[in-house]
C-alpha cells in the first residue's frame, strides 16, 4: 500500500516536472562560456601561443571551489594555449617529478597530439598546496624551467606575458619555487609497471611520441611546431 | 465507492489544471502568411519597415538576394508589394541589408540597401540609396555628384545613425573585409565620413545597432566575425571603440542578431547579441561594465541569424525571438530582474525554416505586432507573417516619435514610467542582422498598471515627459 501510495506521489512530481518543462532555468556553470568571454582579458594582445601558464594564472586567482578549479583547467592546452572542447578525452600520460625524478602518471587534456609528446619530454610536475573557497588541496602542477633569460626567446610568444625582465612575472604567471606552472595534471599518482606500459603501447604517447620526440627541432611541423619547445627546454 | 471515484477525479482535475497552461503557451503565435499575396519561394534578407510611398503607413521593405525588393503594404487585410520600379525592386544586385531614415532632412525617410555579390572584400556592384522623389524612386548614389565614395566592399548590416543629434541622419555600413563607411549628406552631396569619425575599421562586419547606449547621444555596437566587437561611444559627433572597457569585445564569437531592449526594466536600453554557434549574450550595464546575465537556455549556441526584442502579446513583457537558420526558432519572454524564460513555440517554429531577417510593426493598425519573417540563404522559401495571440484584456500604448523635420526620430529612447516599471525602448535604427523595426516605441501594459507617463529622449540627449490618460492608441510626439 505505502509501495503504491509512493509511486503516485512519483507520478505526480513526473507529471508537474513535465508541465514546466518548457521553462528551463538551469544555474549550472559553464566554465567554457568563462574562459570564452574573458579569452581578451587573459590575452590582452590575442596571442595565445605557448600561453597555458596564463590560463593557469587566471585561473588560480579566482575564488573559486576546488571542483570549478579541476573543472577550468581540462579546458585548455598547457602547451599551446588552444582552448579545448568541453568534454575532451584526455591522454594518460607520465612525466617525471622535480624533486624525486620519479614517474607520475595522469591525464592531460591537450588540443591536439604533438602537445602530449611535447609536455612527456619537456616539462616536470611538482606539488603545490593551495586554499580554495571550501578547502585547502595539494595537487600536480606542470611546470618548466623560467625561460626569462633565454636568449633564443620564441619570438611568437609575448614575452610580457611571462617575464620581468630575467625573472618570472608573478603578476602574469604562477611562479613555484622558481618553475613557471603552465597548468595543471588530472588524476595523478605515481606510476607502476603497468601504467608505464599502457603510455608506452598508445599509439600517440608511444610510436607517435617516440618518433616526434626524436626528431630535430628544426624539422618540427606539427603541433606548435618548435614555439612551446624553445620556451621550455 | 462513490468517494473513491470522487477523490481519483479530483486529482484528475488537478493536474489537468497543471498540464492546461503549458499547452496554451504552445500556441503563442497565428500563421497569416496567407494574407502575403503572391508570397513565392525566394532568396530573401534583411526586412526594414519604413512608409515607402509616404502616405503615412508603414510598409515592410523585404530585400532580394538575386530576387525583387519587396514594399509589401497593409491594403484590405492583404500584405501587397506596391513597387515594381527597377531601381528599387533590382533584382540584380542582391540586396542583404537595409535601413531607413531621413538623410536629407526633408522628413521623410530614404532606404539605404545594401548589396552584396561576395562573401568579403571588393564587390561588384554598389549599394543604393533610395529616394522618393515626386513619383519615382531615385537612388542617390546614381547621381554623378554623389559617385566619388561609393562603396564597393562586401557588406552586412546598415543603422541609421543621427551622430549630432540635429536630425540629420548618416548611415553606418558594417562591411566584410574592408572598411565600415559611414555616409552622410553634406553641401547637397553624399560622402564618407568614417575616416573623420574613427569608424573606418576593417572587420568582418555582421550585426549593428545604435542609440542611447552609454551615452546622451547616438552610440554604436556592431557586432563582428573574427575579430573583436565595436562599441563606439558618441563622442561630440565623434565615435571612440571603448568595447574592451566595457567588455563587450567578445573575440572569440562571431556576432550575429543584436538589438537594444532594457532587460531589467530599469530605464535604459541593454544589448542582446547572439553569436553564429556561440554563446548568445544578454549584457546589462553594471558599474559602467556590461555584463552577460544570459543563462541556458538562452546563451545556447544556434545558428542564429536575427534576434527581436518586443512586447508581442500586450502583457508589459518584451519577448526576445531568435530567428535560426536551418533549425529551430527559440522565444523568450523577459521576466522581471533579467529572467529569461523560453516560451514553447508551435506556430513559429519552422524547425525547417531558413531564416535570414525579420521585423516586427503593427502593419494593420490593431494594436498588435505583426512578425514577418525572411528566409533564403542556401534554401528560397516563402516569407512567414505571424501575430501573437493576444488576451483580449491586456492594452497598449505605442508611441511614434517624430524629430523636428518631421521624420521618425529613429536612435530616440522612449520610456514608459509606471507604478510597476520604467522601461525603455529603442526607437529603431537598425537591428536584429541585416534588418530594422518599425520606428514606434510599443508598450503592452501590465496588469494593475498605472500612474503611466512617458519620457523621450530625443537624440540630442534633451527630454520630454508627458502624462497618458487613455490607452489603446497610438501618441504621436513632434520635437520642438
């Protein structure tokens, strides 16, 4: 009886769903339409190339939840600076921490398949601790060296965006213990045998990288080319 | 038994009293796209509503794109196109967009048509500059004087734009992939004047619009295709781009239907911008920054094309139609503080309808707007006519503002004030994509509404209030 008298008051909450139905007022965030509509206040100078750290920068420097902060960073390239469609698929990958050498296996969300190559060879992780609206969190960030006093600086990146003169421009970018974060690495842990077998049997993170990873930087066509490499390695 | 039978059928009335309202929301508009006499398949654009033969209605000015420009006039319960000159029906020189006002400040309002016979940049015929002359149509740019500046670039929309405030219009023209120009009659002769005014930039031009924005005079936004967006703040006769700074540059997305509508029934007119497969915008004025309130479903990407914002069944809320192209149209009715319902829509739909521009005017004198829709592009279809279905109960108030020559003051600001609202509303110079509104300022009042008065904003910034007694009519103002 209580089974039947449950199902009518179901019914009856279905059908009132159904009449309103047409009015839809859905207050869920849209991270994307974010970081399309304020893409000129973090690229005043609409270059985006290499400018992940940017991104990341902006991104921290919200008041925001822990989630929104996971959820802002799977939608742009690290390496290139592309915005990436919402609902991507990343690419498990491993890159190597700073301070241990150790492997640390994650996702990243890349615009295209040279950038996952790229970030393998020329950046390394480290932990970073910061408090965010509800809590405080420790997570893998993406770092390189600071390219500041390169003299080879990509001449298609701003320079501005990164640097004050030698150092890092902590106003522009986030600095970590003297490594420039140029974003941020998903579902991190440290590797095992396994996971290192499965990076190196996808076709992209293993023959393709193998092969792109190989050759000399003035051959690079793909992806940003030589851009993302000159500022990182 | 009985009691049983007594409480089951009490709960069956119940909830058929939820399910009724919904349903009667599906049928928001009637279909009288059989009052367009000889309404065939065709290519068709922007839509401008203008008194073509200056007998003092208002007729709907349909462009062609490969077809006839159309002047489709109320007569007899029946929309029918009175021209047939060449100058003005030129099917030939595929016409996209159009706008009316009066550039030579004789009162009456001459048609500027924009042609285009390619996507971007040099194009090979002109554009036209409409007059009605005695009994004919002459188009301005045909006389020798007036050769020297015409504009031979690809091209989308056209406003109206009456940059002094001294009754004598220019016209903006948002081309692609060469420069906007902005014309204007001076010493008896047309000219470009976007160099002199800042307005000479290269884009891919799509929507505009213009009036009381940010400032007391005549402002601009244009709404562009790869690049940032345009808002040209008036300044002295001049224009300044301050869209960074009033973050309405939105770089990433290609603009599309823009009009003026105060969204929070504050007293000033806001923007509503939709982007072709981007997020459409709703931005409202805050601390001198506008800022995009729209919410799902409204800022859901469409392939949008022209976006209207009138009170289309007389209840005292705008609604916002958003015309598609190749999939549904959406309708929205705003609420009070910027809430954006969407309306089911049945009639309207036209799930496979492609449309290119639309306008709303009270083309039959009712009280109630009629919405004509175009359609073309990659499909010739037939035009749409439409009307809201309207509560007998509710009133009007439409108030048609004319400058001191006589001409509609077409980037005049009219507010209605009440004890429920203050909202204000755009006499029209140019909006949706491609398109323009009838230059009348139209009001449904609410329920238990009173205490109405109006305010006009002249283009000059200057104003003017009255008080309104009766309802249900039309109040003509003439500036002094």
């Amino acid at each position: 009886m209580r089974l039947l008298r449950n199902f009518k008051k179901l019914i009856l909450i279905f059908l009132i769903t159904l009449t309103f139905s047409n009015i839809s007022i859905s207050e869920e965030k849209n991270y994307y339409k974010d970081l399309v509509t304020d893409w000129s206040r973090i690229f005043p100078d609409n270059n985006r190339n290499a400018a992940g750290p940017k991104f990341f920068k902006y991104i921290i420097d919200k008041d925001i939840s822990y989630k929104d902060f996971v959820e802002y960073n799977k939608l742009y390239c690290a390496v290139s600076g592309s915005l990436i469609d919402p609902n991507s698929t990343p690419e498990f990958v491993n890159i190597n921490e700073e301070k241990t050498g150790k492997k640390i296996c994650g996702n990243y969300y890349r615009c295209c398949v040279p950038c996952s190559c790229d970030l393998m060879k020329y950046t390394t992780v480290k932990k970073m601790k910061h408090k965010f609206k509800d809590v405080t969190k420790e997570f893998y960030v993406l770092t390189i060296d600071n390219p500041c006093s390169k003299k080879d600086f990509p001449e298609r990146v701003t320079k501005k965006y990164f640097c004050d003169g030698n150092n890092i421009a902590k106003d522009q970018v986030y600095n970590l213990d003297g490594r420039m974060v140029i974003g941020l690495f998903h579902n991190t842990k440290l590797c095992n045998d396994n996971d290192i077998k499965i990076v190196k049997a996808h076709p992209v993170t293993g023959e393709y990288c193998d092969i792109r990873n190989n050759t000399p930087l003035e051959e690079l066509q793909a992806g940003m080319g030589d851009i993302f490499i000159k500022l990182a390695r | 038994m009985k009691i049983n039978i007594t409480k089951y059928l009490k709960k069956i009335i119940f909830l058929c009293c939820l399910i009724l309202p919904n349903k009667l929301y599906a049928d928001f508009f009637e279909d009288l796209t059989s009052q367009i006499v000889d309404n065939p398949k065709r290519l068709s654009y922007g839509v401008s509503v203008t008194d073509v033969n200056q007998d003092g209605n208002f007729d709907f000015v349909v462009t062609g794109f490969g077809y006839f420009n159309l002047a489709l006039s109320y007569e007899d319960g029946k929309l029918i196109n009175i021209v047939d000159e060449k100058i003005f029906s030129d099917e030939f020189r595929r016409t996209i967009g159009v706008a009316a006002c009066d550039i030579d400040k004789d009162g009456f309002e001459e048609i500027y048509f924009l042609n285009t016979d390619t996507y971007s940049g040099t194009k090979k015929y002109s554009d036209r500059l409409i007059d009605f002359e005695g009994d004919n149509f002459v188009d301005l740019f045909e006389i020798e004087k007036n050769k020297t500046d015409l504009n031979l670039t690809a091209g989308r929309s056209v406003v109206c734009v009456d940059r002094n405030g001294d009754g004598a219009y220019g016209v903006y023209v948002a081309n692609y992939g060469g420069p906007t120009r902005f014309y204007e009659y001076e010493d008896q002769k047309i000219v470009d004047k976007s160099v002199q005014l800042n307005l000479a930039k290269v884009t891919g031009g799509r929507a505009v619009v213009a009036g009381h924005i940010i400032s007391n005079k005549m402002d601009i936004f244009a709404a562009n295709e790869r690049g940032a967006n345009f808002l040209y703040k008036n300044n002295n006769g001049k224009f300044l781009d301050v869209a960074y700074e009033y973050r309405v540059e939105d770089v990433l997305q290609n603009g599309r239907g823009t009009a003026l509508s105060d969204i929070y029934y504050r007293g000033r007119l806001d923007i509503l911008n939709g982007n072709w497969g981007g997020f459409h915008r709703a931005y409202v004025l805050k601390d001198d920054v506008f800022e995009d309130i729209a919410k799902p479903t409204f800022d859901d990407p469409t392939r949008i094309r022209t976006i209207i914002s009138a009170d289309l069944d007389n209840d005292g809320y705008d609604e916002v139609f958003m015309n598609n192209i190749g999939e549904p149209n959406k309708l929205f009715k705003i609420m009070d503080n910027g809430v954006l319902e969407q309306l089911s829509l049945d009639i309207g739909l036209e799930p496979d309808g492609y449309g290119t521009g639309a306008a709303v005017a009270d083309i039959d004198n009712d009280g109630v707007l009629e919405l004509l829709v175009s359609h073309g592009e990659s499909r010739d279809q037939p035009l749409s006519l439409y009307k809201a279905k309207v509560d007998a109960n509710h009133k009007y108030l439409r108030v048609k503002p004319l400058n001191k020559y006589g001409a509609p003051a077409r980037g005049a600001t009219v507010t209605l004030i009440s004890n429920l609202r203050k909202h204000s509303k755009t006499i029209d110079a140019g909006s949706g994509y491609l398109c323009q509104m009838e230059p009348v300022a139209h009001y449904g009042i609410r329920k238990n509404e009173k205490d109405i008065r109006v305010q006009i904003k002249w283009t000059n910034g200057k104003t003017k209030t009255i008080s309104v007694k009766n309802l249900n009519k039309t109040i003509t103002l003439r500036q002094k």
